[in-house]
C-alpha cells in the first residue's frame, strides 16, 4: 500500500491474505468519525468484501499498524 493525494484517502493498494489471495484497490479512508476500510466496486457494487466482523476489523488494524509504521519511516527519512 502506498500513500494517496486523494482527499481523505489515507493509503491505497492491495492486501494479501495468508500468502493465497490479493484484494487490489482497497483504500484507508479516513471518514468524520473514524477510518474505515473501502474495498472495489464496480457500478454493480462491491467486487470483494470481509463477511465477518472480527476478519473486517482484523484487517483495518492491520492497516492502520501498516500506515503508521509507514508514516514514521517517512518521517525517520525526512530527518536527514
């Protein structure tokens, strides 16, 4: 995943799941109340999406360690 310049998109990429299938075009959004988690539609609706709360919420932690992680090696870099 990598930052976007989309306004309140915080990240946008793919997400692989146990080393077996990848979900492209997914976006950390952050929404007025909280971040969120947006996965790819077409015009017919979303293509792919958790069924489970728990997998739902797993993988928005995941994320969000991801781009807080990813956040601070930016400004680790920035330092120098």
């Amino acid at each position: 995943m990598y930052c976007s310049k989309e306004p309140n998109v915080l990240m946008t990429g793919a997400i692989v799941l146990n080393h077996a299938v990848i979900i492209k075009n997914v976006k950390l959004i952050h929404g007025t109340r909280r971040l969120f988690l947006k996965f790819p539609e077409t015009t017919r609706g979303r293509v792919v999406y958790p069924l489970s709360a728990e997998l739902y919420q797993y993988l928005l932690q995941q994320t969000i360690e991801y781009y807080n992680h990813y956040k601070s090696e930016l400004k680790s870099d920035s330092d120098f």
